[in-house]
C-alpha cells in the first residue's frame, strides 16, 4: 500500500468502515510508515479534542460578519 492509498482510506478507517482486509493493509502501512503514522496519531488528537470542545453559538451578527470575511478571503485566492 503506498502513502497516497493509505490517505484514501483513512476516513474509512476512524469510521470504522473500512473491510477487514484493507484495515489489516492499512495497520502494516502505519506499522512500517512513520509519516503515516503520524497522520493518524494527529487527526485522532484532533478528532479527540473536537469531540471534547463545547458548541460555541455566535450571534447572527458575527456569524454574518465571520462568513462574510472567510468568504473575501477565499475570493482573493480564487477558491470561489
């Protein structure tokens, strides 16, 4: 399994997805690809603490304002 088919399956992987023989492929890439390896330990830290964080409501205003920002942003870059 190369890096770029590792990566593909990852969501599959932490959704518990993924058919038992590709999950064995994929545990022997991350056992044999540090960068991999690392990928997974990082998007599980971060999936943790997203799941661990309170839901912060922002007033219409400022989510307004917020949308409206990322979406000058964006523009700027030409990704809308």
């Amino acid at each position: 399994m190369t890096c770029t088919e590792f990566l593909a399956r990852m969501t599959d992987y932490f959704d518990g997805t993924i058919a038992k023989e590709l999950e064995a492929e994929v545990r022997q890439h991350m056992c044999e690809c540090s960068h991999c390896e690392v990928v997974v330990n990082t998007t599980r830290q971060t999936i943790e603490i997203y799941r661990d964080t309170d839901v912060y409501e922002l007033s219409t205003d400022t989510r307004e304002r917020l949308i409206a920002n990322i979406m000058s942003k964006c523009r700027g870059k030409g990704c809308a």
